[in-house]
C-alpha cells in the first residue's frame, strides 16, 4: 500500500482567503491537495470573543474568527495540532470554543481537550485503507494553559498537553562560588532556606545550588542541560505506544520555541531526547514547528524527524483586537489601535519578526509510506512575502530557492541527515 503525506509548520492566520487565491495559492493547493495526508499547526484561537484573555500570553494574543478554519480546508489540509504557545491565550474557555468550532466542521485534531486525558489521546484519520494516528503536544506554554487530569471527586481542566522539562546549569568552581555568593547577598533564596530549618524541604546535596528557581550544579565546565519532566514524557510515549497498537502510521507533533541561548537554529537537548524516544516508541515521523524558523531534519532509527519547518501563514500584524494587558505592557493608552500597537512592537518594522528575513522562509515536508517505510521525503521552500505590505504579507507561495534549500541542507548535515538540492527540491537521503 502506497500513502502520501505532507506536512506544514505554524498557520496564524487572521485575514480571509481570498474568493479566487491569491498569486501562487493554486500552485500550493494542488500539492497539498495531492497527498493523502495533509498536516497544519493551528497557531490560533478560532472563536468570536468566547473566552477571556488569559492574564498571559504566547506573545500575541490569537483570536481569530471560525471561518478562518474553512479557509485552512480549503487548501485541503485533513489533520490538524492544536498544542502550541498561544492555544491558551483566551484560557479553558477560549480551548472549548475552539475545539466547539473544529468538531462543527468533523475536523481531525489533537493536542488540546476537555480535560488532560483528551488532550493526551490520539486522534485518528482513515484514508484508503490506511489508519493514521497522531499526537499533539508543546513545550513551550503558560502553565495556566495546561490541561487538568480528570480526577475522582474533581473535575478535569480544559487546556493542552504539555510536555514540561527540567533546566539544570552546570557550571565550574568559580561561577558556583560566584552563585553561592551573589545567592547569599540578595537573599533570593531566603524561603527556600527557611524550609530546610523548619523541616519542610531536604537539605541541598553537596555541589548543588540554586539561585531562586534556576538550579546550578558544580561541575568541570559550563554547560545547559535539559530533560524531558518524565511524568509529561511517560505520558506522552505511552500514548505514542496504544497509538502504534491501534493505526498503521503514528504521527507525533511538538510545538518548542526553545533554543540554546541565542541561536534560534539550535535544537534544545531536551528535544533531542523526546523525539528520538517518539520514534523508538512507534512514531514514523515527528513533525516539528515553533520556533519560526527553519531546523534541520534528522533521520533517526528508521524514522524522521522535522524539526521545525518554519512558517506557513505568518499574519500576527493584521490580527483584529488586543487585550487591555498588550497595551499595558507597551505603556501605551487603551485607545491605541491594533496596527499602532504592532508598529510600536516592532519599531515601524525595523525590529523582531518583520526586519527578520528567515521568519519569511519556510518549507513543506513530502513523504511517500509504502508498506509501513518511509521510502521518499521531499521538501518543498516556501516564501511569505516579506517585503510585501503588511496587508498582503504572510501568505504562503512555493518559491523553489536555492537559498533556503541549501540552509536545510546544511542544518541537516549538523544532524547527520543529507539533503540533496535538485529542481528546486530537497530530497532526504533515508
């Protein structure tokens, strides 16, 4: 049996498709629209106010209006993540309305439910004989936004399902001293040392400490590492693994802005770790989005995963309202205006997001499965328009660049995965 996939990175989309398209958007949806299996990252609310906005948010509060979702079937998409930073932005309410709105027009989507147990499942799609399972999940969140567990006397908490992780610093002698010390003189950890006296907390082990919630630990160099919290990660495997039981195909989707230090390229050892375990526990390929910009792909034990694959609808400056708490946190005056607001932000787009070319760039992954094997992935570069005027800038066309070609490839080699360029087309060697 010979199924097709195609998968897309994050949709904030906030302005209607037009009637007839755009320039390029037949082009697009006939790819799309050739496959089987076509996946997009909602990175939005969809619902007209029917939530309050959460005290915070995933950087810009995402509402945007239902029908936006008839316009993400029209580019024939069929499979849908729900998890990501701002899918608690309009908090358990703005989740129940937006999951009302999905199951109005038989959408396929996971990621985000009624309670932590819905979130965590695995929604499923037949397509000609093939049962494709997929889980959704995100690093990168409020913690107001995540999911409750259905308990015995309490009811569950609408939200998303989260996958948490642990920061550790490891550092040398004189940068733990110079913690120890700086920890001391600001008496940033005065509750927490008040606990230990008292009997309510263990004492710090020996080449441990902390300063307020950061942990350090004593070491021969300095180095961040991270880990997956093994409660979210058991959770999440464990749902990977009944969804290999029940389908054909598993899919696993995370959402992560997270980075090393700087570089939005990098990939978080965290990341690293989950998704070679989502591949060991039955995934084919994890489809990877959030950071807005391009990551490498990595083929893994038979499996690949898809880093980031950037954007695909990029329209956060055209969103239609902004909460009291956006304003505030400007300093501007409530009767600013949205388009005024999103000037300030970025300095007439001068800064951030739209003085920032490979926000711009992004691709769409191919995959060809023929009897349970991955046996063809091709990645198609996409363009936005950066340089278009904000009313136009944000939709997805496929530009065949060479550039952003060779920017996967050269990603992917740092993961000890090969690209070839050929026709305007990366092809992974699997």
């Amino acid at each position: 049996m010979r199924t097709t996939f195609i998968a897309t990175g994050d949709s904030f989309i906030t302005r209607r498709l037009p009637e007839n398209g755009y320039q390029g958007y037949a082009e697009l949806e006939e790819l799309i629209k050739s496959h089987d299996v076509r996946f997009a990252n909602l990175e939005m609310t969809f619902h007209r106010q029917e939530g309050f906005p959460a005290a915070a948010s995933g950087g810009t509060w995402a509402m945007t209006d239902p029908a936006m979702l008839d316009d993400m079937l029209r580019y024939g998409f069929n499979l849908f993540n729900t998890a990501n930073n701002h899918s608690g932005d309009f908090g358990p309410l703005g989740v129940t309305a937006t999951i009302k709105h999905l199951q109005e027009r038989n959408m396929v989507f996971a990621g985000t439910g009624a309670t932590l147990q819905e979130a965590s499942n695995a929604c499923y799609l037949e397509v000609d004989g093939l049962r494709v399972a997929m889980i959704g999940a995100t690093s990168n969140f409020d913690p107001a936004a995540v999911a409750g567990g259905q308990g015995f006397r309490m009811i569950g908490r609408p939200g998303l399902n989260p996958l948490r992780y642990k920061t550790i610093y490891h550092v040398d002698k004189e940068t733990f001293d110079a913690v120890q010390s700086l920890a001391k003189k600001t008496q940033v950890n005065a509750f927490q040392e008040l606990s230990i006296e008292l009997g309510y907390a263990a004492p710090m082990p020996e080449g441990l400490s902390h300063f307020g919630p950061y942990q350090f630990v004593l070491d021969e160099k300095n180095f961040i590492e991270t880990k997956p919290d093994p409660i979210d990660e058991e959770r999440i495997l464990n749902e990977i693994r009944e969804a290999k039981r029940q389908a054909d195909v598993v899919l696993f989707s995370l959402h992560t802005h997270e980075m090393n230090g700087k570089n939005f390229f990098s990939i978080p050892q965290f990341v690293r770790t989950m998704t070679h375990e989502a591949i060991d526990a039955g995934a084919s390929v994890v489809i990877g989005h959030g950071p807005h910009m391009l990551r490498g792909v990595e083929v893994y034990n038979g499996g690949v995963i898809l880093h980031s694959l950037g954007n695909f609808i990029f329209q956060t400056e055209t969103i239609a309202a902004q909460p009291y708490d956006a304003f505030v946190k400007m300093r501007l005056s409530q009767d600013t205006r949205v388009g005024e607001y999103m000037n300030n932000r970025s300095k007439n787009g001068t800064v951030g997001y739209p003085a920032m070319p490979d926000i711009w760039r992004a691709f769409a992954a191919g995959w060809t499965l023929e009897d349970g094997r991955i046996t063809e992935m091709k990645l198609y570069p996409i363009e936005l328009g950066m340089h278009a005027s904000r009313a136009q800038r944000g939709w997805p066309r496929l530009s065949r660049s060479q550039e952003t070609l060779e920017q996967i490839r050269d990603l992917s080699a740092e993961l000890n995965t090969e690209v070839q360029i050929r026709d305007g087309v990366g092809y992974v060697t699997l």
